[in-house]
C-alpha cells in the first residue's frame, strides 16, 4: 500500500489537466521507421453535467471550422452543420437548468478543437517527411483510424488529421473513414451496457476494500466538508466516485470562469474555492490510483483497457510479419481509455490524463530485429520489463510478449459474486 500512497503524494498540486501536453518527440536517429501508433483523448469539452442554477458558458460553436480530410470543404459527421443555442433569457427551461452558450452536454468546445489542431501540427513537423514514418503526401491506405462513437472524440480526431496532412498534402478527394464500433459493445473505453459484470464487481471491490476500509479519506477533513458544500452546490452524487463534482469544477477552472456560489438561508452568498476544488482533485486523483490498478489479482485496468492494447498490439504483430502496409494507427478515445492504458504499460498514472492526452508507439527496425520506444504525454516510458539494446531500446518481441499477457479472455468477464 505504501506505492500506492507514493503515488498519490506525487499528485498533489498537479492541476495541468486544462492544459495542452507538450510535444517535443522526434524519431530515433540510427533506427529505421516502421509504424507510428498513437491513442488520443478528446480535447475539451463542456460538463456532461449541470446543476441547477448554473451560470457558466461554454463556446462549442466549431462547425464552421471543423472540415474532415476534403479540400473541397465536404463535411464528414452529420452534426456538424447543427448550432446549439442556449439562451437563458428566452428558453423557458434553461434559465436555472443549463449552462449558457452553444454546447451540448459534453461537447467539444472551440478550445478543445484547436487543442487537438495543435497536437497535429507538431506531430506533422516531427514524423511526416522523407525517410520519416509517415509520407509528405498523404495516401488514405497508409493511415488507419478508430474511434469511440461519440461526437466530441470523432470531432477532435478529425481536428488533428487535418492538421497532421493539410489540404496541400493530400489529393482533393482525399477522404481518411473513421472507424467505429456500436456503443452497445464498445470495448476501448467501459462498456456501460454491462457486457464485462466483472468489471463492475472489481470496481465496487476495490472501493470498498480499499478506498473506504482502508484509507476512508472522504470521512476526515477538509474532504468531509468539502463532499458535503459539493452536495449542497450539486446534489448528490449517485455512484461510488467523485467524478460528477470534479467534471463540473474543472471545467470551470479550465475556462477561468468564476466559481460557483449559491444563497444561503441566511440571504448569504456562499461560493465554492479554488482551494476546495484543489482538496477535491487530491480525492479524484487518489480513486484514479485504485480505479486503474493492474494485477493478476485485480485486473481491473485489463478490462478496462486490454482488448483495445490487443488492438495495438494486432498492428504491430501484422507490421512484424509483413501483413499490413499501414504506416500510422490513430486510437481517438477518452481519459478513461488512457488511464489504464498507462497502467497496463506500467507507466505512472498517478494524475487524470488531461485533454488531449496521448500515448505514442514508435516501432522501428535495424538490423532485422524489430524495436518499439512508448511516450506519455511528452515523457518515454520506461518499459523495464523490455529486453534492450545497447542504447537502451526496447526489443519489440519482448514487449509483445510481455504486454500480450495482460489481454482479456471473453470469459474473464463472467461475474463471480452471483
């Protein structure tokens, strides 16, 4: 237990979550290129929740701007000639039950889009070019791309492919198919139509093992006070975790809007701080270390994340043996989908992936032996478990065997506390 409290230590004052990870990677020189993989979250987006008396606003109002890979302008996603209107003044429901502005319940915002247009530039100045991973001009069978179902995540993924390959770089018909899977038995992020039951139980296992028996930080202060101020503002959260409050302030902090307050029955105002919101994410950050935990005992982050790592790891396998001739893999998913992630790499995960976080998988060859390097939001990971050069990198074959173990079987699934 004592990693575990390490690890939750090191996260506190990490409130980078509003901002864009760097991007400083570039290729390893001596290596020859072979396949780029990276796996993306979303960027900002408005709360997926609002309370009554909310005063915030958000601006999603991108559809002018978002144009998938068509020079001629051709929209690829059917929403995105639809403008949401939130006007408090006239909208008979929306006066104390909505924020302002033009977003939908967590929608992409214009931030979001332009974090994502960010990430691509820097990733085209890095890994497009000659003797590079990816071609200076695009051809749409080099590229593969999977993403959830979900408006914001389809959306921010168009925002970097347009900027990884430019109008100028690709021919004007030129269109890259996003490819998706019902959400009904989506797997690179939690299935919230109960298809893994085991993945429920662990959860609920580890939070009441080890979150309320064990360390029981809710119950003591400041955080007592704090989750109670949080019902007053919020009502109360109905599961286990405290997403719902952090999701609500954070967006709050990101877009420097001001606090929220509320009136008390004394006619007071009393409003919710900085300095609580900070308490807040010290607790979210904390559940995050056990949410996420990867073992063969508790292998909760393997069904949260292992068959999407099969996906990953299918491409390289195919790279290895001359199957596909792929070039770049684009993984667009949710910080749900990169947490674990990092766990099953054995990264440190100790703070929520910020928008547009991303993990990258660089393969290479030299010599006839196949190598993979792994970053996380602009740090390598260290892959201890690797086999490795004398340059220290990381001998592909030994990272696939050793990541292949954490893949799920479908009956891994089936519930144990019937």
């Amino acid at each position: 237990m004592l990693w575990l409290l390490l690890l939750f230590q090191l996260s506190l004052g990490d409130l980078t979550y509003c901002e864009v990870p760097e991007f400083t990677f570039k290729p390893v020189s001596g290596y020859k290129p072979v396949l780029l993989q990276m796996v993306f979250r979303h960027g900002d987006r408005s709360p997926w929740l609002t309370y009554k008396g909310d005063q915030a606003t958000y601006d999603c109002d991108i559809s002018q701007q978002v144009r998938f890979l068509s020079a001629q302008g051709m929209e690829s996603y059917e929403f995105h000639h639809i403008k949401t209107e939130v006007d408090k003044e006239k909208m008979v429901f929306a006066k104390d039950n909505m924020y302002g502005g033009s977003c939908q319940m967590g929608q992409l915002t214009r931030k979001g889009l332009n974090q994502l247009a960010t990430l691509g530039d820097k990733v085209r100045a890095s890994y497009v070019g000659d003797n590079n991973f990816l071609p200076t001009y695009m051809n749409i069978s080099d590229i593969y791309v999977r993403s959830t179902k979900v408006w914001r995540v389809i959306q921010s993924a168009e925002s970097f492919l347009q900027h990884l390959y430019p109008s100028y770089s690709r021919d004007p018909d030129a269109r890259i198919r996003v490819n998706t899977v019902p959400s009904e038995i989506e797997y690179a992020v939690y299935n919230d139509y109960g298809m893994c039951p085991r993945e429920a139980e662990l959860e609920k296992e580890l939070f009441d093992k080890w979150f309320v028996d064990e360390l029981d930080l809710r119950h003591k202060e400041p955080y007592a006070s704090i989750l109670a101020k949080a019902e007053r503002f919020f009502g109360v959260c109905n599961y286990n975790w405290y997403d719902a409050y952090f999701d609500i302030l954070q967006e709050i902090q990101c877009n420097k809007l001001e606090w929220p307050c509320i009136d008390t029955e004394s006619g007071e105002k009393e409003c919710f701080t900085e300095e609580e919101f900070n308490k807040l994410v010290e607790l979210v950050y904390h559940d995050g270390v056990y949410r996420f935990f990867d073992n063969d005992t508790i292998p909760l982050a393997r069904l949260d994340a292992g068959w999407f790592l099969r996906d990953i790891l299918s491409f390289q396998q195919m790279k290895h043996e001359g199957k596909t001739n792929v070039k770049y893999t684009h993984f667009h998913a949710h910080d749900t989908t990169i947490y674990p992630l990092v766990s099953l790499l054995e990264g440190d995960y100790s703070s929520w992936p910020p928008y547009a976080s991303y993990i990258i998988f660089e393969m290479y060859e030299k010599d006839s032996e196949y190598y993979i390097r792994v970053g996380y939001n602009n740090k390598l990971l260290d892959l201890n478990f690797c086999s490795k050069d004398e340059n220290g990198m990381c001998k592909w074959k030994s990272f696939f065997d050793h990541m292949s173990k954490k893949i799920p079987k479908s009956s891994d699934c089936n519930a144990q506390n019937q």
